[in-house]
C-alpha cells in the first residue's frame, strides 16, 4: 500500500479548501480524468462537511483524511473521534417524491455511495473511519 498524503486538522468548514485541494492533487496524480476527479473531490467534500456539521456538537476535535493506493484501488480514508456514525446504514432518500414529500437530509449520502465504488465504515479505538474506495482504470 503506497500513501499519497496524509492530514490532520481541526473539524472546521475552513479547513475544507485544503482537503479537497488534497485529493484533487491524488486523483490527479494517479491519473483520473477530470469528471472522475470531480465525483471524488464531492464525495470528500460531502462526506467532510457532515463530520465538520455533526460529529463534534459538544467539543472541537480534528478530522484525519489519507489518500492511499492499493492494488489498483485509490482509497480515502476519514477518520474522525466524534459521536459514531454509520453512513452505510442510512436509507436511501425517496428521490421520486416530490419535494414537499421529501424528508430534509440524506442526499449527500446518497450522492456518495452513487459516485463512489465502494463505501465502508468501520468504529475502532472510539473512531469513526469512513473509507471511500474508487476503482483505477
């Protein structure tokens, strides 16, 4: 497993510019086109503001994100301490309703395990780790 990059900061709506601009520069550098660098880059992003929003609602706390590579697979890693939650076991919105039948939320959600090959998430040491798993060509 090869590491492209690794960073850790402060869970905080500001700190999103530097992560995106993160995987952006992997996928590029892995060599994704752009429309797929661009699923990747909203996946992250979706994924990053729900725990910058909702994972710490008592106390501050940081927000882990790694690029890896292996066997053929580009991996997001996103760890975080906060409260636990488990993405993959959300209900998928009624995207047919209309939107005053709609229930508010889950959209990110769905929009990420759209966009994304394969989504896990596991709870280790009192963490959250939501892995994103995109296929290379």
């Amino acid at each position: 497993m090869a590491v492209l990059a690794h960073l850790k900061m402060p869970a905080k709506l500001e700190n999103l510019g530097r992560f995106i601009e993160s995987v952006s520069g992997c996928a590029k550098a892995r060599g994704f086109e752009q429309e797929e660098i661009s699923k990747i880059e909203l996946a992250a992003e979706e994924a990053l503001v729900n725990i910058f929003r909702y994972a710490y609602p008592e106390r501050t706390g940081d927000v882990e994100m790694t690029c890896k590579v292996e066997e053929g697979r580009f991996i997001l890693e996103i760890t975080d301490a906060g409260i636990p939650f488990d993405l993959t076991t959300m209900p998928e919105p009624n995207v047919t309703a209309s939107i005053q039948e709609r229930e508010t939320g889950g959209l990110g959600i769905f929009f990420i395990k759209k966009m994304i090959n394969e989504v896990r998430y596991r709870r280790e040491n009192d963490q959250n780790i939501l892995t994103l798993i995109i296929q290379e060509h």
